[in-house]
C-alpha cells in the first residue's frame, strides 16, 4: 500500500512496521483496532482495512468522546474495480453507526478519494505541520 502511494523509503517503512506490531498487537487485544478482510475462494487476502478507535475531544458536533478512523485501505492491483474496497467501507461504517460513532475520519489516497466522496466524505479543515 505504502508503495503505491510512492513512499519508497525502505529504512521507513522498516522503522514504520517495527512500532506497527506492538500498536497492532495492544489494539487488537482490547478492541481498539478491528479489520476486515477480503479474500478469494483459496484463502487470498485480496483487499483489507483497518479501524482504530481513538479518545477524541467532544463537540458540540459529536459529544461522543471517541472518533473511528479508518486507515490502511488496500485493494491488489488484479482485484481493483470490482465494488471490494466499496463493500469494505460499507461494512466499516455500518461498525461505526452500530457501535454509536457519530463521526468516521480517514485520510484519502488519490486513487481513494473518489469513492470516499461517493460514500458522503467530505473535505475537511484540517491543517498539518511535520515535525520531523
């Protein structure tokens, strides 16, 4: 996933998968982060995310003190097209209506933004500043 976006930097993404396994590891274990998986007839995990659910600050918005974000959407290049990441995100925000989230957050790729828009995604204010 992180190639096709054009992070290209192998000594990143190695330090980036180190800390991934304990966040991942601590998250699935007390509910914090769920995933869902596509897979073929055999077994292959053709397309995936994931959601972690973060303490937010209340507004006046959405009081409710936790925000889902959904991160890590991916489709294989061979299964693309065919209504999977569509379906996936479905199943997501139906998660996040079920469990009483009044707000879903992720940050869109290029090749995603279109169908998040699709889904009711709207841009948003945020602003960045990279400290490293």
């Amino acid at each position: 996933m992180f190639l096709d976006m054009g992070h290209q930097d192998q000594a990143a993404i190695s330090a980036m998968l180190l800390t991934s396994r304990a966040f991942f590891a601590e998250r699935l274990e007390n509910g914090r982060f769920q995933e869902w998986l596509m897979e073929t007839a055999s077994n292959e995990v053709v397309a995936g995310g994931g959601l972690v659910v973060t303490d937010y600050l209340p507004s006046p918005t959405d009081p409710f003190p936790k925000r889902a974000v959904i991160v890590n959407m991916y489709t294989e290049h061979a299964y693309r097209r065919q209504g999977l990441a569509r379906k996936l995100m479905l199943t997501m925000i139906t998660w996040c209506r079920n469990e009483g989230f009044g707000t879903v957050l992720l940050h869109a790729s290029p090749d995603g933004k279109p169908l998040y828009e699709q889904l009711g995604f709207k841009a948003t204010n945020e602003m960045r500043l990279m400290l490293r």
